[in-house]
C-alpha cells in the first residue's frame, strides 16, 4: 500500500480500514488480514505504558515502536505518529520525521491545522508523505475532562472546516478526524478529495481506525461510545480483526450509537 493507494480507494468508494499497532506480532496479524493502514500511535502511552494521556510518549520510545512495527508489515501501509513537543518548528520536524521514516514508516501523522502550515509545509517540500489530524488532539489533552467531542458549534465546525482544506491545499495525503459529529465529518470528506479516516466521526469518513487494545478487548475500563470489542463475536484475534476489516468495509461499523 501507497500513499497514492488511498486516494483511489476514496475515490472508487470504498472504505479505508486502520488500527495501531505497536509491535511486531500484533502488526504481522493484521498485515496478513490485508488492513489498509497500521497506525503507530503515541496512543501506546496510555495504553502500553499506563499513562494518562498520550503526552508522556518520547520519539526514542517512537523509533522503537515504529521499527518493530515496520519489519513485520509487507503490505499495510506503516504510519508513525510524531509525538508531543517533537514538531514545533520546521527544521526539529524535519529531523524527527527522517527518524521516523528510517525506522520504517512510510508516512508520519502530526496534529492540529492552521497553526502548523510551516511544519506541514517542510515535510512536503522534503518528500515527507503526511497525515493530519483535526477534531479532538490527543496531545492537547491536559486532564481527562478535555476529552470531548469538537466541532459541535458554529464557530468550531467553521475552523475544522477551514483547517481541512487547507491541509488538503498543502499536498497532505490522509486527515484524521476525531470525535467530531457525523454531520461535520460528511461534510469535510465531501469537500475534500484526500481520504478522511474516522474514530468518533461517524460512517461517513472515508475509513475507521480504532486503537488496537480498545477492538480487542483488552483495554480496562469505561470506553468512548465508538469503540466496538470485535472479540465478542469472534473465536480469535485474527478473526476479531477481520471482523472490523469486514464491518468497516460494507459500512456496519460505526453504528449510529458509535458515533455522535
């Protein structure tokens, strides 16, 4: 899988399916259930590490994670998240992100919109494939009341908007969107023609991802509403992977009570 792979699915209409993944045993499962992306998160913070947001995680702690990932996936396309604080101006992103892609990556995922255009900028002018983020930001949540959902006003659905297209200007490849509502998720993906790929967005993304500990019911306590445990159905891992590979692809996953 390309980056330029993505594109074409959006376009032919069909969905995008995602999950993290963090090592290699778990990458190698969902490499050969033919996931279109593996997502390695900073989301290994919290539920790898037992932190209490994704703020914590460092870009060694990235690098590792990344290669481990990386050497078992022959065909998933490998995005890297670029932690907290490693992308503030564009000479240390660009540093970073050459890290990450000689870890293996083929694509590195940053957060926020307008507020990071110089950075986006470098990764792009550099060859750098790209993939945004907008909606609820991880790395900006300071306590556990700040995760909620964005874009239910006027004013914010305008700036997530805003923000899409102007990514999308920039050249970046693929945009998360985040805990946002149904309604402002179908409204950016149509307006744009880069993928969009959802958690907390509704079916209307162009593809779902969801943290892999979260599917496969492993991840302890209260979850968000869009989260599904695919190993409830399902007689093994790789079954409940190719559960949510099946529902994210003939639209069963997310329901209308996964999403907001």
């Amino acid at each position: 899988m390309k980056p330029a792979d993505l594109i074409q699915l959006k376009q032919r209409g069909e969905k995008i399916t995602c999950l993290t993944a963090y090592d290699a045993s778990l990458a190698k499962l969902m490499d050969d259930c033919d996931l279109d992306l593996i997502l390695v998160g900073d989301s290994l913070g919290m539920v790898v590490q037992g932190e209490k947001s994704t703020r914590t995680v460092s870009m060694p702690e990235m690098i590792y994670h990344t290669k481990a990932v990386a050497k078992a996936c022959d065909q998933a396309l490998v995005v890297a998240d670029m932690p907290y604080q490693s992308y503030e101006d564009p000479l240390m992103t660009l540093e970073n992100a050459k890290l990450l892609i000689a870890a293996g990556a083929q694509m590195v995922k940053l957060e926020g919109g307008a507020e990071r255009q110089e950075v986006v900028e470098a990764l792009i002018g550099s060859g750098i494939a790209v993939c945004a983020h907008l909606g609820l930001q991880p790395q900006k949540v300071k306590a556990a009341g700040d995760y909620k959902v964005q874009g239910r006003d006027q004013s914010g659905a305008k700036r997530i908007v805003e923000d899409a297209l102007l990514l999308e200007s920039l050249g970046v490849d693929v945009l998360v969107l985040e805990c946002i509502p149904s309604s402002l998720a179908k409204l950016v993906s149509d307006q744009i023609s880069i993928p969009t790929i959802g958690i907390g967005a509704g079916k209307d993304c162009d593809g779902q991802v969801l943290v892999c500990y979260d599917m496969l019911g492993i991840t302890q306590g209260k979850l968000p509403r869009f989260v599904r445990d695919f190993t409830a159905d399902s007689p093994s891992i790789p079954a409940a992977i190719k559960a949510f590979v099946g529902a994210v692809k003939n639209q069963s996953f997310p329901s209308e009570k996964e999403s907001y």
